[in-house]
C-alpha cells in the first residue's frame, strides 16, 4: 500500500472537508495518510475545534486516527492561529524556512497531493 502526504493550502472550508473526507477514505482502506495544513489553510483552524461547524467532527476523527502531520509555523503566524495551533498541541511545521517542506515526505516516500 501508498503512503501519502496531503498538503491542504486553501482556506475554502469546502475544499479542506474533501481533504478530511480522502484522509479517512485512504486511511479506511489501509493507506498510509497524513494532513498538512499550509497556507490560508491555517486560517480554518478555528472551524476545526468549533463544535457548529460542519468540519468539526471529520476533523475529530481525522485526530483520533493520528492522521493530522501539523501546521506550517510561517502560515499560521501569518493567519493568526499560531497560538491556538500551540494551544492544541498541533505539531508545528518549520523544516522549510519555517514552512512546511515537502522534501522530507519524498525522502520518507510519501507521495504528494496539494488541495
């Protein structure tokens, strides 16, 4: 089986559930997935510890099974949401000039999906 990285850069809460949606899928059916949140995607880290939103319980979920890498330090300082990332002990992602690089998911031969 696959192992693959998705790099979420969007901030269109529509498109990250789709993210959540392949993560468990992929995940379901015994491949190896994780979850970057980068770019505007940072600013959707609200939306995923809002009990009202409808990202909330996929996001749980996608938690739960360990499927979420973390969070691009640079991106989420810039969007405001460093501090609740570190308030929810989100790993922060700074290998890259502090953003998330892709190279170490290659090098751990992740495949790479941007959304």
């Amino acid at each position: 089986m696959g192992k693959y990285a998705l790099f979420a850069f969007r901030g269109d809460p529509m498109c990250f559930i789709h993210v959540l949606l392949n993560a468990l899928d992929m995940h379901n059916k015994g491949l190896e997935v994780k979850i970057v949140l980068e770019g505007e995607a940072t600013k959707l880290i609200p939306l995923l510890y809002d009990e009202t939103s409808a990202l909330y319980y996929l996001y749980q979920n996608t938690l739960e099974k360990g499927l979420i890498e973390g969070v691009c330090k640079a991106c989420s300082q810039k969007m405001g949401t460093y501090e609740l990332a570190l308030e929810k002990e989100l790993k922060m992602l700074d290998d890259m000039a502090n953003h998330a690089g892709m190279g170490r998911f290659l090098k751990e031969g992740y495949s790479i999906i941007t959304f």
